[in-house]
C-alpha cells in the first residue's frame, strides 16, 4: 500500500516537473498582475510636486519677497521655484515642463512704491489642472497683498521715497517711521482677527493606521496562483485516463485509494512550492513579519489541496475533457473577481465582499488578509482550519466516488 502510494507521487511529481511551461505560467500571469496593481498602488501616494519659473527682470528687494513667497511652509512642498531667463522659461513652458511660468518686469519696485500699473505675466500649463490653479491664487492673494499694504502703508512709503539718504540714516527719522507703522498695524490686527469666541483645543484620538493597500492585493494574487495551479493539476486526471491507467486501477482491490492519495500528496508538495515562492516574495516586499510565514504557508497549501480536490471532481462530471476544461477555466475568473485576486475584500462594499468570502478562494484570501495584518502569529482560528479541512476532503471523496463508480471506465 505504502510502496504504491510513494510510487504514485513520485510518478505524478516527475510528470509535473516536466511541464515547465506551466508552472512558468501559473506564476507569471499573478505576478504579472500583481507588480502592476502594486507599482499603481506605492506609486500613486506621493504628494504632487509642481514647478514655477520665474524669470525675475527686476531683480529687486520686492520682487526677491515675491519670489520667495512661493517656496513658504506648506506650499514649498507643492511648488518648486526655478528662476530662469526669459526665453528659456518661453521655452520650457511651451514644451510642458512646468506648471506656470511668471515673468517679473523691470521697473516692479519702482511702479510699487509709486503706485503706477505693472503688469506681473503669468503663463500656466493647460495639460495640467490642480497646480496651475494652486499658482494663480497664490499670485493673486499675493497681488491683494500689495493692494492692502499701499493702502494702509501708502504715506510712510511715500516719506520713505520722499526722504533723501540722510534722513535714511537718522535715527529719529526711522523711529518716527517705525513707530507709525507699528500703531497701524495694532489697530488693524484686532479688526481682521476679532476674538469672537472662546475656543479650547481637544487633543484629536489617535487616528487608526490606514492599511497598505497594496499589501491588501497580496492574498488575492497568491490565490490567483493556487487556483490556475490546481486546476491544471486536476485536469490530470483526464491524462491518466486516456492512458489507460484509471482502468486497471479500479480492478486492483486497494490501489484507487493509494493513487488518489498520491495525487493529494503531490498536489500538496506543488502548492507548496508555489505558495513559498509567493510568500517569500510578499513577505519580502512588504516587510511582514516572519513568524507569520509558516502559518501563512501552511494555509494556503492545504487550501490549494482543496482546491484541486474540488475542480477534480467539477471536471468529471462533464463527458469529455475539452468541456471540463472549459468550463472550469470560464469557471476561474468569477472565482478570482469574487474571491479578491483583482479588488481586495476589504475595499469592495460590505455586501459584496460577504459573498466573496463565500466562495472557496474568497474563504482562504480572508483568512489569509486577516493573518498578515494580525499583531500575533497563527490568528486563524480552530474553526476556520476545521472548514478548510472538511472542503477537502469532501471534494476528494467525491473525486474518489466519481472514479470509481464509471469516470474510471469510460
């Protein structure tokens, strides 16, 4: 029984072994899928980062705050300032290069200070949408600014152009000057931010860390390899059919246990073999912790048995193995659509993903989501185990019945 049995996996494991080709291909597809929706996911969460180009014609104390203007706290993470010439900014925002380019005529400090038109030309970007507009609010408050300052500045700039460069460095001069603009600006401050209410600032909670998304499409494309896996190794039963081997299996008293056992054990050892190569692989990328690993491991092998347990037994109620085949492959992609290989449980809506942890795969991704993301090791309980052990077998026990009560013969 034993002799048979060994014999029966190294068969099946030294057949396997030679198709290559398919394992190649029941893990390219997933990675392949899985390194575009992961480069989508890592990709797409940094900030946005715009350029501005100034070609600054004036060269001047007022035009120098313009420009620095642009690079202050929050908005320097958004808006990078290069100055450039002007036929070079011409230049770099036509071939879309930057976001905005602004051009600072000569003679801006002088038109300021005497309060005649300048012109500030601002040319923006139109493939882009969000940054241009950041741009031109912020140049416009910027020129709302300057309105406000001459209005309430005007006479003490107007003393400070008035003045010769005597009276510059007179000290009752300047703290007459000085003195002025402080009493307009105490009179102002009160009026733009009045307390008006009485506000007590609570510490938020702590918010809950936001998942990793991409790691949330990890399970789902470690299933989509299990299930292209098990159903090619399931339709190996229509090989050992044509060959003639179920026949005189199913008149030697014994042996169909023995060989449906030997199937179960090699189905097992290449489900495992898939799942290290996609563990190590997820567990390395996304840095999760390795005491999970074994347990992650074992879950999905043995999930993968089931799997191939179940698609066996599929496959031979239909006549022929070009139906089978068919069949169970259109059966394939509702199972990884529903069962979270192309959107995450966790990100569909909460009736949907019920029914996709109703399905065989939906049942093992779950489980398999909430071990990775559990603070401790082997979070998955006794019960989930149980269920996944019941699947099982019963899909081998129907994969048994059916070869012994006429698949075999026919």
């Amino acid at each position: 029984m034993f002799g048979f049995l060994f014999a029966s996996v190294r068969k099946d494991l030294a057949r396997w072994r030679q198709d290559r080709t398919a394992f190649l291909i029941w893990l390219g597809i997933p990675f392949l899928i899985g390194g575009l929706l992961t480069l989508m996911m890592d990709g797409g969460s940094g900030t946005p980062t715009g350029v501005l180009l100034i070609a600054d014609q004036d060269d001047s104390l007022l035009s120098g705050i313009v420009v620095g203007a642009y690079n202050q706290d929050q908005l320097g993470e958004l808006i990078v300032v290069e100055k450039v010439s002007a036929v070079e900014g011409e230049k770099r925002i036509s071939d879309g290069e930057a976001s905005g380019f602004l051009t600072i005529p000569a003679g801006f400090q002088d038109a300021f200070l005497n309060e005649t038109p300048v012109t500030l030309r601002l040319k923006t970007n139109p493939a882009q949408t969000i940054l241009p507009g950041i741009i031109e609010d912020v140049t416009e408050i910027l020129l709302d600014l300057g309105f406000y300052a001459q209005r309430l500045l005007g006479p003490e700039i107007q003393q400070i152009q008035n003045s010769g460069s005597n009276n510059l460095t007179d000290d009752i001069f300047v703290s007459g000057i000085s003195v002025d603009i402080q009493n307009k600006i105490n009179k102002v401050v009160p009026k733009l931010s009045p307390p008006l209410l009485d506000i007590v600032i609570v510490e938020p909670p702590p918010a809950e860390p936001q998942p990793d998304m991409a790691l949330l499409f990890l399970p789902g494309i470690i299933l989509m390899a299990v299930l292209f896996s098990s159903n090619s190794l399931a339709a190996d039963y229509w090989a050992e059919r044509e060959k003639g081997t179920l026949r005189r299996l199913v008149s030697a008293p014994g042996a169909l246990a023995g060989f449906v056992a030997g199937k179960v054990i090699a189905a097992l050892v290449v489900m495992g073999a898939i799942a290290t190569i996609t563990l190590l692989i997820g567990f390395s990328y996304h840095d999760v912790r390795w005491d999970k690993f074994l347990s992650s491991l074992l879950w999905v092998s043995f999930g993968g048995v089931g799997l191939f347990a179940w698609f066996a037994a599929v496959q031979m109620l239909f006549p022929n193995e070009r139906a089978a085949n068919l069949l169970t492959t259109i059966l394939l992609f509702p199972l990884m659509m529903a069962g979270g290989s192309f959107f995450p449980l966790a990100a569909l809506p909460d009736w949907i993903a019920n029914i996709g942890r109703l399905s065989p795969n939906g049942f093992i991704v779950d489980r398999l989501s909430g071990e990775l993301g559990a603070a401790e090791a082997w979070s998955i309980d006794v019960r989930s185990w149980l269920t996944l052990f019941a699947v099982a077998i019963s899909g081998l026990a129907i994969s048994a019945w059916r070869l012994g009560s006429g698949f075999a013969r026919k």
